[in-house]
C-alpha cells in the first residue's frame, strides 16, 4: 500500500509547496519508480525516456502552432477581427461582448492557444468596451470564458496532445471539434443575450455601422481567413499533416503580420520568447507525466482500478458522470494539461473498456478543460485577462460564472448526443 500511496502523496504534498506541476510530477514519479523498481530501473528510465518522448516528431506541432497565435497576437491582426465582428453585430444590445466572442472563435481556427487568445482579446476588445460603458463583470467574464473557444475549435493544442497520448487521430479529433466549438460559441452568445435583457444597464447600446465600413472590415481580414482554409484544409483533405501544416502556418503567420498584421521587431521577439516559454512549460509536464506514467504502469494501478470497476458492476453511464464530476473538480485546481496528462493513463483504458468512442471522449475531456480555465480558483484565463486588464480578478469571475450556465449545458448535450461530436468525422474520414 506503501508502495503505490507514497508517491501520489508526494506529489499533491510539492504541489501544495508551491513546486511547478512538472517538476511535482518527476519528483514524485522518480520517487515511486525507486520504491517499486528500484535505482537501476530508474537511472535507465530517467536516461532515455525523457528525450524519446519529448523528441517526438508529433510533438513539434506544439510550438509550431503557439509561434503561430502569439505572432498574429502581437500584430493587428486580432485587431482587425474584432473591428469585423463589431462592426456587424456591434449595435445590438451586448454586442461588443458579442464581437468578442465571434472574434475569438476566428482566432481559436488560428491559434491552439486559449491563454494567448484570452490575452489578445483583453488587450483589444475590454478598452473599448470600458469606452461604451460596459459593466466590467460582463467584459472580462466574456473575454475570458470566450478564449477558451481556440482550445476546442482546431487547431487544439489540447486535441493534439490527447491524440498523441492515446494514438487516435489527430485529423478525426480536428474535425469532431468543430461541431462542439460552434456550440459553445453559441452557447456564450445566448447567455449574452439573457444576461443583457434582464439587466440592459450592463451594455449601453452601440450606434450601427455602415455597410461600406463593414465590407471594409471584411477586406482587413482577408489574409487571415486564407490561412484559417489553408491550414484547416491541408489537414482536413490529408494534404499535410498536422506537423507540417503549423511550420508551413507559422511560416505564413510571420508573413502575414509583418506585411498586413502591423508587426515589428519588438513585437517579434516578444512572440518568440513568449513561444518559448510555454513550450518549455508543456514539454516539462509532458515529460514529468511520462515519469509518473511509468511509475502507474510499474504498479499496475491503471489495470488494477479497470478490474475493480468492472467488477462492482456500476453502469457505464454512471462510470463517464463519476469521471466528469472529478474532471471538473481537478480543473478548479490543477493546470488543464496537467489533467488530460496525469489522469488519461487511468481514465482512457476505462473508458475505452466500456465500449466508449475515444475520439468522442477526446472531445467531452477538452470541454471540461474549457470549464476549467475560466473557474476559481486556477482559472488561467480568468487571471490573465484581470492581470491584461488591470482589473480584480473576483469581477471576471463573477462574470464568468453567468456565462458558464451555457458551457455546461453544452457539456451535458455532447454527453447525451455523442452524434454532436462523431457525425461530422464520420461523415468525413468514413465510419
């Protein structure tokens, strides 16, 4: 008992010290590797799997598709997205916030980063929502909840990376969220709606724009939308893999804000260090899973709780809602990636065991991490849409929380109708 409780201690133990949740995870994975293998096993282990896993040609996606957010994050051309989306809903009651949310869901289609949208969109569109006179709570809760659209709708970081875990398809998990990010870009915008009629004072009605401006909008995101078909229909067509439609899309990124998106050389660095860093973050905790993965399989632990939940005879029903309710419960505390990372060894296998869609499962796993970037109190882009804003970090969260109803209910419509995320692959690749 010793053997298999001690390091799962450890880690939540460094985690509550404050350590980085990759390190946790090697810290406490090597510790358990030690106590049940031994110090040979793990020398072996920690000489060659860290670089095995971490030099996958797969994972090369990863920075190549956060170069190509933060490059057109640092330009204009988010700007520009936004000006479209306001120019032509912005006269409606909330439309702003409205113009927010449509502008994120063009961004998410070029960008696998929610953390980059959410801070792009908060640098843009809360100051002239402030300059209309809208009610802070609605602004920031908007932004934030809105920027978790680029984690669903593809490219996804979080689709790649649960395709590289699970060997599934990453062009089938692409395609299967798009259906689900359109309704939750929906549902942001229904719960816009309700919450602007019952209390108007919140939004201040815009004055509408012209047609010859709006087609003018149109025009200043044109290059950005050829590259939202181009790298989009590479993949889904099998002209390109994923990998190499990110080099070929971050290659088309730097051409596009340097020659339209207003970028310059300050702004370059700025998205390649920031490109840096959060590569560096995702390979650290995909390498310290990795660790604590070895440690799971050594103790048998993934097969032993499959065996011990068979075994009890609960439906499988029962099983998925008992997964989801813990999944949303580690969000509010631990970082997105981490989740999908640490729990997919246990949960996949039982998952699949019971008969489950693993592309479906993909895709109703991504929603919860969508939930969790936005609650307290480790909503990532909760904090970094106050800290973009300059604004206290409780009234995104209250705002946030009346535009989580929507998420939800779209959360409860993939698990009820699996067709939501299945039809459109199926349709596409074939059964």
């Amino acid at each position: 008992m010793f053997d298999t409780a001690f390091p799962i201690v450890l880690f939540l133990v460094t985690l509550v010290l404050g350590m980085p949740i990759g390190f946790s995870l090697i810290v406490a994975g090597a510790a358990g590797i030690w106590i049940n293998a031994g110090w040979m096993p793990l020398l072996g282990i920690l000489r060659a799997e860290p670089y095995r896993h971490a030099s996958s040609f797969l994972l090369t996606t990863i920075p190549l598709f956060i170069l190509m957010a933060e490059l057109l994050a640092r330009g204009t051309v988010v700007q520009a997205m936004f000006r479209c989306a306001y120019a032509f809903v912005g006269h409606l009651r909330g439309g702003l916030a409205l113009a927010a949310v449509g502008a994120n869901a063009g961004f998410a289609a070029l960008s696998g980063s929610s953390t980059a949208a959410a801070a792009a969109m908060a640098r843009i569109s809360i100051p002239e929502m402030r300059r209309f006179g809208y009610d802070d709570r609605l602004s920031l809760g908007t932004v934030a909840i809105a920027g978790t659209l680029a984690i669903m709708i593809p490219p996804s970081l979080g689709l790649i990376i649960y395709g590289i875990l699970t060997e599934s398809s990453i062009g089938r998990l692409f395609v299967a969220g798009i259906v689900p990010g359109l309704l939750s870009a929906t549902g942001f915008v229904i719960s816009i709606m309700i919450w602007v009629r019952r209390d108007p004072t919140i939004a201040p009605q815009v004055v509408r724009t012209a047609w010859p401006e709006r087609l003018r909008s149109l025009t200043a995101i044109g290059p950005a939308m050829l590259l939202v078909v181009f790298v989009a229909g590479s993949i889904y067509s099998g002209a390109a893999t994923p990998t190499e439609a990110a080099a070929i899309g971050a290659m088309a990124a730097l051409v596009i804000s340097l020659a339209f998106g207003g970028l310059r050389g300050e702004g370059m660095l700025a998205a390649f260090r920031a490109s840096i860093r959060s590569t560096a973050l995702i390979f650290t905790i995909i390498i310290g899973a990795m660790i604590f993965g070895k440690y799971l399989a050594i103790t048998r632990l993934p097969q032993d709780l499959l065996e011990t939940i068979v075994a009890l005879n609960i439906p499988g029903w029962a099983i998925i809602a008992i997964l989801i309710v813990i999944y949303l419960i580690l969000g509010c505390f631990l970082d997105q990636l981490a989740v999908m990372l640490l729990t997919l060894p246990l949960t996949f296998p039982l998952v699949v065991g019971l008969g489950y869609d693993p592309i479906w499962w993909g895709i109703v796993l991504t929603k919860t991490s969508e939930i969790g970037l936005v609650t307290p109190p480790l909503g990532l882009n909760s904090f970094v849409v106050s800290a973009s804003a300059d604004a206290p970090l409780e009234k995104t969260f209250s705002g946030v929380w009346r535009l989580l109803i929507g998420d939800m209910i779209v959360l409860l419509l993939l698990l009820l109708f699996p067709a939501l995320s299945l039809g459109l692959p199926g349709w596409w690749y074939g059964p």
